[in-house]
C-alpha cells in the first residue's frame, strides 16, 4: 500500500517454529498502481517471491526481468527457468493493467489520483519427520486502495467478495467451477510442490537464520525493513506501549547486506504463546509524513523503496 511517497508491502507470514513444528511459507506478491509516480524504487507494477522471511525472487515494470534475491535461486535454476518467469510476469503485468483500469470505472475513480491493486497468493506447510511438507494452509486475495477485496476458499473452492463492488468479479470466477477447481489444486499440489523444492535448494541458508527456543512454548515476533539507505531508518519494537531495549531481550541484527537483496534490519524478541501483551513496530524514515506504527502479529515485513 501507498503511504506518503514511499510504497510498503506489508505481509504476515508464518515463522519457522523450532520448538515442535516447522511452518513454512510461499508467497507472490503482486502490486500494480494505475499510473507511474515519479519516484525512484517505485513502479507501476512489481512482482516478488517470498520464502519464509525471505525474498527469492523479484520483477518489475521497468526492468522487465525476473531475477533471483538468493545466490542458491541463482545457483540451482537455470537459464530456462528465469527465462519463463520473465514471461510469466510480463503477461501478469498486462492481466493487472487491465485489471486496475476495469475497477477504477467500477469505483468510479478517476486518474487524477493513484490507485493500487495487489494480490497475494501462495501457501504454507508443515514439516513432517520424514522431510516432507504437509499442506496446512493457502492465501489467495486481492486488494484494493490497501482494503480487502477479492478472496478464494480452498476448503468451498469459491470465491468472497469483501466489499460490494467485489460481487462481479466473485460471481464471473464462480461461474466456472474447473477454473476454481484448478486453482485449488494449484494452491494444494503445485505450490507445495514449488515450497518443498525451494526449501531443498535453500536449506543451508534457511537453516542458518532458524534460531531455536529452550524454552518450549514460545516464539520469536520479528520486524523487517529491507530497502535502500537503511542508515535513514528508525525501526522501533514496542511492548504495551514501551520501546524496547536489549535489557528487555530485543535482539537487532544491525544493517546487514542479504545476498542479492538490498540491506536488511530486522529487531526480534521472544515471547510466550500465552503473552498477552500487545507488541507494535514502528518505522519511521526522513521521507514519511509521520512514523508508521503496526501492531505486530507472526512476522510484519516492511519492504522501503525510497530515493
């Protein structure tokens, strides 16, 4: 979503629990804005695969290439495969040129302000003993203006609208009952099938940012700011309205450089899954009218673009 002049995607995303289980996630973020904005790092449409907490891949509208974010993506896939992607994303970038424009005249919006359509789509899974990922969960939706708008039910293979203006699109997608039926099977076979391999390619580098609880019964809560000119933000984790500090047991990895990716500060702590205390981030940059505060469920990342 839009904030000011600079663009964030915030995402939720399931952690790596080393305590009992291993959730892992899969993620493509799709954002597409009705018209360019005139500011360096910000396209009229961007793509990105996210692993985990981790960006794997990335395309935009000016470059016109997926490209790896991780050495080990580079490494193991081929020339081929990049090659498809690009493809891929080019098409997508036409879908939602198109897409935006159609509920722009639903909305009655005119050009005279930006407006974004984003979706996500992906899908998460469990480690088993015998390595194998099981299928705990998808996400498929759109948004609109940064509201809810269009989301899929795997479990009823249909579609739900979230506002009003949703219902036409709902009731054209579940009106072809294959196609739902596809893109369950999508969700539940192809995209596990895309994690599991993933996780294999990357494990060395996965398994080294797992940090695991003694304690059983906890987990780590973490904010993520990736982008340029880090030494510009202010990234703050609150407990009940208090900042944090490492006597509280905030851990910070300082300003690091990750792979492919632009630089990384991540703050973490570890709290009780019986905690009942309300944690928030709170990122704040030269260029943001005001600091944006979030509360902070699993993991929150934030992605700055700024000049």
């Amino acid at each position: 979503f839009i904030i000011g002049s600079v663009l964030f995607y915030l995402l939720n995303f399931p952690h790596v629990l080393c305590s009992f289980v291993e959730i892992h996630s899969l993620e493509y973020i799709y954002t597409a804005l009705s018209k360019p904005i005139g500011l360096p790092g910000i396209y009229e449409f961007t793509a990105m695969g996210i692993l985990d907490d981790k960006e794997i891949d990335y395309y935009n509208s000016q470059e016109k290439l997926k490209i790896p974010r991780q050495n080990w993506m580079k490494e193991r896939l081929n020339r081929n495969y990049w090659n498809r992607g690009t493809q891929s994303r080019r098409s997508k970038e036409q879908w939602f040129k198109v897409s935006i424009n159609i509920l722009m005249d639903r909305m009655r919006h005119n050009n005279s302000d930006v407006h974004a359509l984003q979706c996500r789509i992906g899908c998460r899974g469990v480690h088993q003993p015998d390595g194998s990922l099981r299928f705990l969960g998808s996400t498929y939706s759109y948004g609109y203006d940064g509201e809810d708008f269009l989301s899929f039910d795997d479990s009823n293979s249909q579609w739900i609208a979230s506002v009003p203006a949703a219902l036409p699109s709902k009731r054209k997608r579940d009106k072809f009952q294959i196609l739902n039926q596809y893109t369950k099977g999508y969700l539940q076979k192809e995209c596990m099938d895309c994690l599991s391999k993933f996780m294999y390619y990357g494990e060395a580098d996965l398994r080294k940012h797992c940090e695991k609880s003694k304690i059983s019964g906890k987990v780590f809560l973490h904010c993520l700011a990736t982008g340029l000119h880090l030494k510009d933000v202010k990234l703050d984790l609150y407990r009940n309205g208090v900042v944090m500090t490492e006597s509280d047991g905030l851990m910070s990895t300082g300003i690091r450089p990750n792979g492919l990716n632009p630089d990384q500060l991540r703050k973490s702590i570890e709290v009780s899954l019986s905690d009942n205390s309300v944690y928030k981030c709170e990122v704040d940059h030269r260029i943001l009218k005001e600091p944006i505060i979030i509360v902070l469920g699993i993991i929150l990342i934030f992605v700055l673009k700024p000049d």
